[in-house]
C-alpha cells in the first residue's frame, strides 16, 4: 500500500472536517478522493501531504509512518488548486526549485528540469513567467514542479476546477496518459462525479468527514453502500420515497404484479438515444422523471397527460434487497467502512 | 513667485480638463440629447475633480517647495554655487555637520525599522499568537503620538537620571543629548511604515506559495528567502522609501531628545530651523532644498527600479505569443 490512512479526525474549530477516516491507497493506483465541497476530501489530501496535521490517527506512506513528518521529509508532490506558482519566477525557475532547494548539481537540474518541461509540452515556454500562461501551461507547469524532486505520490487538489471545459477534457486525458507512463501512486480530489470516474481507476466517496464508499466506478454506481453515494455517484431519480438510477424504471401501461406507481407524464424530451420522461406520482403528487432508450420510448409512444406505471427494477446493490418500498436506512459508517475494505 | 508658477499649473489643470473630456467621449456614436446630457455631465464631473486634485496638491505641495528652490536660489545660480562651497555659507562646518548626521541616523534607523516591519508583519500575517492583536496596535502608536510626546517620552526613560540611562550613564553610554539618542526617536517615528506596507501584502499573496515550497523540499528558512521576500519586494521598497524620508524629515522627536547642539547634535531639519530662527533665510532655504533633494532621490530610485522591472518583465513577455493549449500525445 502506498498510502494508509488510520482512524484519522480532524476539526477546525467547531466544525468536523474528518472523523475516523481509514483509507487505502494502493501503489501505482490513481485514486480520485470524490464528494460534496467542504465534505472533507481537500482536508484528507493535505493530512496525507502534512499541510495539515490530524488531530487523532495516523497516516503511513510505503509502510513508514509519516505522521509527525514535514511535508517536505515525505517524497511527496503538491499540486494545489490555484497551482500556487512561485509569480517572480520563470516557469524553468519554477520547476528547478525543488531540485534547487536541495542542492541538486546545476547540469542534473538543468536536464531533469528539461526533461520534465517536454513531458508537460511546456519546453517553449520555460522563460516565461505564470502571469503570462493560460491556465491549463500553469497547472502543467505546477505537475511538472511537483513531479522535479521524483516523489512517491503525486497529490492533486481539484487539479481541473479553475479550468474552462475544453481544456480540463484535454488535461483529464493527458493526466491518465502521464500516469501510464510514469506510474507514480496519484491522488487526486474532485468534486466532480464525472471527472473522477473518467481519470480514477479508484474512487473514494467522501461526505461530511466521512468516508462513504471506496470502489471502481462500476462498484460505486452499481453498488452505492446508501443514498448519498447513489445520489452523488450518476443520475438519480426518486420515487415514492427511494432513489433508483432513472434508467432502471420500467414504464407501462399495465399496473405490475408488485409495488408500480401510477402517474402522469408532463413531459418528453427527446435527446438523442436517451428518452427523458418527468411525469406527476400520484401518490403525494410527487415530480420525478426517468430515462428511456430510444426504442422503447417508441414503442410506448408516450404522450403528455397520460396515465402510466412505474415500476423501479432491482438494480443489483441499489435497491433495498426486500424490495420494500421504505427509504434505505441512513448511511452507517461502520457499514461503509467495511463495504469499504471489501 | 507663485505669480509664475501657480497660472501655469492651472493652465494645464484646464487643458487636462478639456482632454478628459473629449477622451471620454471619443469613439461612442452621439446618442442623442439625452447621451450628450450624460456626455457633458461626466466631463464636469471629470473635469471638476481634475482641477481640484491639481489645485488641492498646487496649494499645498507644488508652490510651497518650489518656493523654496526659487527662494534657495533666488540671488542667482552663481551666487547660491559660491554659497554652497563657500566655508562661509552653506558649506560651513555645521552644515556638512549636520547633512552627514542626518544621513548617518537614516542609515541606522532605516535599516533597523526594515528588518523589524518585515518580522513583524510575518509575524502578524502567518502566526497566531497571545499579544498579537496588541502588536497590531502597538505598530500604529507611533502615527497616534506627537513626535515631540515622542521625544519627551524617551528623554523620560533615556536621559541620564532616567530609568534606562542612568543605568546605561554609569556604564559610560550616553543616549540622550546623542546621535544614539536621534537614532532611537527616528527609529520610534518611522516603525509603522515597513510593516503597514508589507502587511497586507503578505495577506494577499497567502500561504500557498509558500506551502509549496515546503513540498517540494525547502526548510522555513529557504522559504523566507526564495519565496516570501521577493514575494514582497515592494512592499519593502515602499515601506523602506516611506521610512527614509520620515527620518530624513523628523524634527519634533529628534529636536527634544538631541538637545539642539550646533555641530555636534543638529540634523538637517534642525539646521533649517536654526537657520530661521537666526536670520539666515538662505541658508534655511538651501538646507530645506537639500532635504527636499534626497527625499526625492530616494523617491526617485524607487520608481526608477520598478520602471526597470516592469520593462524587463514587459520584454520577456513579448517575445512569446500566446502558447498553444492542445496536448498531442
């Protein structure tokens, strides 16, 4: 394991940032730390940095236990949101410090900086300084700082988030192809769904301090351990009470053999493959909607004002396995944990 | 004199006025009456504070100290050059005197205010500490205080009899009625400027440059040298600029606690004062010009090495356009 992380609390002031977190990473995996803003994932990142120091718990990086350790005393790399660019120095200075700092002999600086500086397609640009870079050439130049001094782990806080979509989709893709190249163990915090399940080969849903469920993201959107990973991990609609994926909804016009839910369509908007139908429950008159294939939303025809059935399918995992119509139970941490370590 | 110069400035107050008028105008198709009425509203608004801006600093700034310099040098060039060398005049023994002693105080002061406004705004800005709400304000009393309670205060404590100096007194060091005496009440004048300047500097630029550089290696003190100082060069340049001409221009403080000794404790601002006070408007004038000289060489620097930076930093730029952001494998 790359990174352990063992019953690890942490407060700021009154309010829980972390709260009995355990965590595995495994080496040479690139793990995405997924939830909510202010659910505590940028927190543990910098615990495991040692940017911030846990209040309880432990945190062990290839086995050694790190806990009392300086960030710079870890092999770790940084890369923070903003991308923290040393402003009065050249993009070349920028990436050299760390090897500067370390008095590393100037010829090796000078051609591991170069190196790195092609690797991050930047090599054009090393006398300018970060004013005068857009923003995807300053986070490749903070991944290229971060990388100089060879760490164990490569740590991203929200790597993407300051960056317009075109050039996050390119720098997402750019990212997986570096970490099959280099392999460096990677962490990586998003707080977006879609992001962490195109980069991550792991997931780790974090909210509210805790840690929710750990998984691919088949796992994760195929098993959620409860309603908060199932919400936050892939659409998700309500009926009567219960969140189901709205593509396991079957729509009829015949009331089935147990548990469908009259209502009434509002409305059809076709968009492409994907069929989306928001419909009226009757019972307590609720809003919902679901997602039909192309082919079925033919073959039903379905039409505004119509009286229709719902029936939520057995997602494997998503569903409460009684079949009952309650609300799952409130997420357990315990229970989480141990889907967890699974 | 102000017959000369005050038309003149006025004269370009108006032009400017005219100009700040056409400018915002330049360029938008007309509107019709009621964006003409807008148009012509904004250039008296523009206008109006532009003349007063020149006014206000003419009055108060401009005409007083080219006063001086026309009054300095109102017997003639030739006559004011034989002044200035003359052992007689202004090239007296006193004169040099005190042009040295000002000069030497300001090389301690300054420095001692530089180092100590940067500690404490770090201090300040990156630690949380019992007291620090009391240092904040503590830095401020010097601007609260009149220098010459300044002077008081510390000829209390400093003088020969006092708590300090007499304990310092039967050690053999003197500290009132002495250049350490000046030293101490410029330093104490000048302590806000370095670190008000530096403060909310640090504020701005955060902590993440600086966790940064923790990550990749560097120990606090790499971190104070290679990131935080050059990160708040100028807003130690200005602190230091502001800090030298309080200094150079103290007298209240530095007038009690020095004792006013010609040729042995009189600064430069003392100087001009005695010469007043003695008849010797001329030598008054040129003193004050002298004084007036260095504040704006030190100005002066200042704006010539950020000029330069800024040139620098404007060229690097420029040789560059904007670099592509598609990534090939």
């Amino acid at each position: 394991m790359a990174i352990q992380v063992r019953g690890v609390s942490k407060r700021f002031g009154d309010a829980v940032a972390l709260e009995d977190v355990n965590l595995d990473v495994p080496t040479g995996s690139l793990t995405a730390l997924l939830g909510p803003s202010g659910g505590g994932k940028s927190t543990l990142l910098r615990v495991v940095a040692g940017l911030e120091t846990p209040d309880s718990g432990k945190v062990f990086i290839d086995g050694e236990d790190v806990t009392g350790l300086a960030p710079r005393d870890r092999g770790i790399g940084f890369c923070f949101q903003h991308y923290a660019p040393f402003r009065h120095m050249t993009v070349f200075e920028n990436v050299a410090f760390g090897l500067k700092v370390r008095r590393r002999p100037k010829v090796e600086t000078r051609r591991r900086v170069s190196e790195l500086l092609e690797l991050v397609r930047l090599e054009d640009l090393a006398n300018r300084y970060p004013s005068q870079l857009s923003g995807g050439q300053r986070q490749r130049m903070a991944l290229a700082r971060a990388l100089a001094v060879e760490p164990r782990l490569l740590l991203l806080d929200e790597p993407f988030g300051a960056l317009d979509a075109k050039v996050r989709q390119e720098l997402r893709s750019w990212l997986r192809r570096l970490h099959d190249e280099v392999h460096i163990t990677t962490v990586l915090v998003t707080h977006d769904q879609e992001e962490a399940m195109d980069v991550a080969d792991r997931l780790a849903v974090i909210n509210l301090g805790r840690l929710e469920q750990v998984g691919t993201s088949a796992e994760l959107y195929d098993n959620p351990v409860n309603d908060f990973v199932l919400t936050f991990v892939g659409p998700a609609t309500r009926i009567a009470g219960r969140f189901v994926r709205p593509h396991d909804v079957t729509v009829s016009r015949e009331p089935g053999p147990d548990g469908s839910f009259p209502a009434k369509v509002t409305r059809v908007t076709h968009l492409g493959f994907e069929v989306r139908v928001e419909l009226e429950l009757e019972l307590e008159s609720d809003d919902t909607w679901v997602q039909l294939d192309r082919d079925t939303a033919r073959d039903l025809d379905l039409h505004i004002g119509e009286n229709v059935f719902l029936e939520p399918r057995d997602a494997p995992g998503a569903l409460d396995p009684n079949g009952s119509v309650t609300r799952l139970p409130a997420p357990d941490p315990e229970d989480a944990l141990n889907h967890a370590h699974a | 004199m102000s017959v000369v110069t005050a038309p003149d400035t006025l004269g370009t107050a108006d032009a400017g006025g005219t100009g700040g008028g056409v400018t915002a105008n330049r360029g938008r198709p007309d509107r019709g009456p009621r964006a003409r009425g807008a148009a012509s509203r904004r250039f008296l608004v523009r206008g109006g504070l532009r003349l007063f801006t020149v006014v206000y600093l003419a009055m108060l700034v401009a005409v007083p100290v080219g006063a001086i310099a026309y009054k300095a040098f109102a017997p003639g060039f030739s006559e004011a050059w034989r002044d200035l060398t003359n052992p007689e005049g202004l090239g007296t023994h006193d004169f040099v005197h005190a042009l040295v002693l000002t000069l030497v105080v300001a090389a301690i002061a300054v420095p001692l205010n530089t180092v100590f406004g940067v500690g404490a705004a770090i201090l300040l800005a990156r630690h949380r500490f019992p007291g620090s709400r009391l240092l904040d304000a503590v830095i401020d009393l010097p601007i609260a205080i009149s220098p010459v309670v300044v002077g008081f205060s510390l000829l209390l404590v400093y003088d020969n009899t006092g708590w300090i100096g007499s304990w310092l007194a039967a050690r053999g060091i003197h500290i009132a009625f002495s250049i350490p005496g000046i030293v101490l009440a410029s330093a104490f004048i000048s302590i806000p400027y370095v670190a008000r300047e530096v403060l909310p500097v640090l504020q701005e630029i955060g902590t993440e440059q600086e966790q940064a550089a923790a990550t990749l290696g560097a120990g606090p003190l790499q971190t104070l040298m290679r990131i935080t100082l050059p990160s708040i060069r100028w807003g130690v340049a200005y602190g230091v600029t502001l800090t030298t001409a309080r200094v150079l221009g103290e007298f209240g403080a530095v007038s009690v606690i020095s004792g006013n000794i010609q040729g042995q404790t009189e600064t430069l601002t003392l100087y001009v004062s005695n010469q007043f006070g003695n008849y010797n408007l001329v030598g008054a004038y040129m003193g004050g010009l002298v004084l007036a000289v260095i504040a704006l060489m030190v100005l002066g620097l200042l704006s010539l090495s950020k000029r330069k930076e800024s040139r620098s930093w404007r060229s690097k730029s420029a040789e560059s356009p904007s670099g592509s952001e598609t990534l090939s494998p």
